[in-house]
C-alpha cells in the first residue's frame, strides 16, 4: 500500500509551497531528483507522474529563481549516497551553477571526475573521501588557496604542476598511494614552490629543494 507521503518523496524543498527558503541560504541541502518517466513507469510509480506534467514553463524559472545556486558563498555537498544517474546529473547541474562558491566540501560522494566543472571563486574545496586517481580529474580551480584530497586514489604526483599558478597554500593528501612515493614531500613542494603546508605540515628546509643525488653516487661502503 502507497503511504501518504510517498507521493512527495522526489520533491525538492523548491517544490513545497508557501516558503521562501533559497538556495543560498542551505548550508548541507541533499541532491534529490525524480527519476525519469520511463523509470517511474518501471518501478511501477507512474502515479507521480501527473503532478510532473502539470508543471510549465514559468514554474520550472521560479524554481531555478529559487535555488539561487549562482548566489551560493558556502556549500556543502557531502555524503549525498548518489546511487542513481538521475541524482548524480542532478549533482553536476547544481556544480555547474556555482559561480560564486568560495568554499565547498564534497566528502564521499564516491566522485571519480569533475574535471567538465569550473569553480572560478573557489578558495576552499574538500573532496575527501572520493575515487579521484588523477590531479586532471578535479574540477578548474584557479583561485583555489586551501584543497584537501584525503583519502583517494591518486597514485602519482603527474599533473600537480598545474596549480603552480594558482595561490594554493595548503595541500592534503593524506591516505592516497602517491604518499609512499619517494622523496614525496621534496617532489610536491618542488612542483609547487609557493605552498605553505602539505598535510598539516608546515614547509620544513629539508622541503625546500630535493637532494642532490649526485652526493650519493659518491660515497662508498667500508666494511
């Protein structure tokens, strides 16, 4: 039997009426969207589908009025469970829309690509927790100063070099393979000379420059 509420569980807070709560004003809203009348239609829900229908043009504005995405300074997206395609579009729509964002967290969200994004505002991006495994895969984020990637998949240093012009400043990544590389810490602040800290750490002199390895070939074992 249908319960009450279930012909309200693909609404969005856009679509309840009498409130005047914007997007720019939720700090951890979920990203929820119906699914597709032929999904609807599959998983025998169809009787939705006549609220959908019933809704016009102007309607669908005011809803994106709304949202105010593009207005948005604080964000937070995490542990949004994106099990299918619908939500995981729906996602993407909202980051394409964040203009403004200065900082955002997108903890486990099991994201594996954003690089089709462009955050231009974007100071502060926290995406632990995710399936990157490249530097190439994150979204443009040109004004970024503080970027933690904690707990991924990245297994080599290969394109960190492009946020040498950028004003990043701190940099985590922690719990990702590229940490047992050798020489890691000499290896990214070579790469990135302006950074400040690298996994909580500040910038030691050892950090500063890698060892000439040429000192190495030198020396001779005496036993």
């Amino acid at each position: 039997f249908q319960l009450p509420s279930d012909s309200f569980k693909y609404l969005g807070w856009c679509d309840i009426e009498e409130h005047g709560v914007r997007g720019n004003q939720l700090h951890c809203p979920r990203v929820r969207e119906g699914p597709s009348e032929e999904e609807l239609f599959f998983r025998k829900e169809e009787h939705t589908l006549k609220k959908r229908k019933q809704v016009t043009d102007a309607e669908k504005w005011e809803k994106r009025l709304q949202e105010n995405w593009e207005n948005c300074a604080e964000l937070n997206l995490s542990f949004q469970d994106l099990g299918d395609l619908y939500q995981v579009e729906n996602f993407k729509r909202i980051l394409r829309r964040l203009i403004r964002v200065e900082k955002l967290w997108l903890v486990d969200n099991s994201l594996t690509d954003l690089s089709a994004i462009r955050l231009p505002r974007c100071r502060e991006l926290n995406v632990n927790k995710n399936h990157f495994t490249s530097f190439k895969q994150l979204p443009k984020i040109p004004q970024i100063q503080h970027l933690s990637l904690a707990e991924n998949n990245i297994s080599t240093l290969s394109g960190i070099s492009d946020f040498r012009h950028t004003p990043l400043e701190s940099l985590v990544l922690k719990r990702n393979p590229c940490e047992f590389q050798e020489r890691y810490r000499q290896l990214v602040f070579s790469n990135l000379p302006n950074l400040k800290m690298l996994d909580g750490i500040p910038k030691l002199p050892e950090d500063c420059s890698p060892p000439d390895v040429r000192f190495f070939y030198k020396m001779c074992a005496i036993l």
